[in-house]
C-alpha cells in the first residue's frame, strides 16, 4: 500500500518509507528509499528542502531526543505495517550537526554511568570485604578452635554477594549466633565429612545427613569454646 493522504498519522512534518517502488513526481528520480507527500504527490528530500537532512533510525530514545531538540528542522519517518494496518514509526530525519551533538552528550553520559558503576562496584566491594572480615571473627569468637584461614574461607563462602547463602540472610547481615553456626556447620558438613560423596552415590541427602550429623557435631564440639580452652 502506498502512502495516502487519508490514512496518514498525524505527527508534524512527515516522510515515508514506501513499501511500492515510488519516484518523484517533480524531479523523476526514484525508486526512492525515503519520500515526501505534498498534496498526495511523493517528492523526493531534495524536493522538499530536506535533503539536508540524516536519518536517525529508531531505538535510542535518547539520542532520538536529543537529536530533535537540537535539529532547527525535523521530520518523523514512518512506513505502513500491512499486518497491522497502520503506519508504525522507524525513525526521525534531522540536521548532521544536530545528531553530532547529540552523540557527543549520549557519549558523556554514558561515559559518566560507567564511572558511577565503578565507583559503586567498588564501594560494595569494599563493604564485601568488611562484611566477611566481621563475619570471620564472629566465627572465631563462637569457635575459637576453628583455625583462622577456616574461618575466613567459611566467611567469604558464606558471604558472597548474590549467592543466596546463609551470610546474605537478614540474620546473616546482622552476624545472628545461629547463622553464623549454620554456616560453620554447612561447611564442616561439605568439608569434613564424606556428605558429598554420599550424595555422589546416590545416597538421598535426608539420609546423608543423618549418616553424617555426628561428624559434623564432633567437629563443632572441637571448635567450640569448651574444647579450645
């Protein structure tokens, strides 16, 4: 279907994407990528003192934004959805120097958000590395006989950003007695007991548990403050 002047959307200055071969009614040239209609007649850009114009296609919002604000002179450009039966937007025709500028800006904010991102990866690191430092002397104060590199591997496990684990926990934030216990005794269980293997072979983890459970209690009985005094 061909441009008309019935079924055209109403959005300031227009140019339409033809899905026929259309030339220009003025100076003949064609088949034209993009076109104008004056009075339901297609003119080519140059015909229509928009030649000077470039075509920003649509999906920046942006950039789209800033562009037009910037452009003396803009046209929308639109091309007709047979499926749908409505024309749908493609992109915009502005001013070169207006498009320029606009990139430059997009380019400095988007140069500025990544400088904020660093800035923000690198003070969650550091309260990371606070939180894990807390969590591993909390271990050692209700463990003391856990050995120090332990507890910092057991902390930092624990701990990690995004895992989900027991360190993550609202209780685990606030270095609860008992989260921290069931982080010391899920790492005991993994650590120094055959429950991986268990599982490994099949053994149901209700099961592997209770096979388990008495080493890992013995272990926390040996790091717990009676044995280490």
């Amino acid at each position: 279907m061909a441009p008309t002047t019935t079924s055209q959307p109403r959005s300031g200055l227009l140019a339409f994407q033809p899905i026929r071969r259309r030339h220009c009614a003025r100076c003949r040239r064609g088949p034209l990528s993009l076109l104008v209609l004056e009075e339901g007649t297609p003119r080519c850009l140059d015909c229509a003192d928009l030649g000077h114009l470039v075509f920003l296609p649509r999906g920046d919002t942006a950039l789209t934004r800033r562009s037009r604000e910037a452009s003396g002179l803009s046209a929308v450009v639109v091309r007709f959805d047979r499926r749908r039966g409505r024309y749908e937007r493609q992109g915009v025709l502005v001013e070169e120097a207006a498009l320029a500028l606009a990139e430059e800006r997009c380019l400095a904010d988007a140069e500025a958000r990544r400088r904020r991102r660093a800035r923000d990866a690198r003070r969650r690191a550091a309260e990371d590395v606070r939180f894990t430092e807390a969590f591993a002397k909390e271990i050692q104060r209700l463990f003391p006989g856990c050995p120090a590199g332990r507890a910092e591997a057991i902390a930092a496990h624990a701990s990690a950003r995004g895992s989900g684990r027991v360190g993550r926990t609202a209780a685990g934030r606030a270095l609860s007695p008992e989260a921290v216990t069931a982080a010391v005794r899920a790492a005991v269980r993994h650590t120094e007991t055959p429950y991986d293997e268990l599982l490994m072979n099949g053994v149901p983890r209700p099961e592997a548990r209770r096979r388990i459970a008495e080493g890992v209690e013995r272990v926390l009985r040996e790091w717990s403050p009676e044995e280490a005094a």
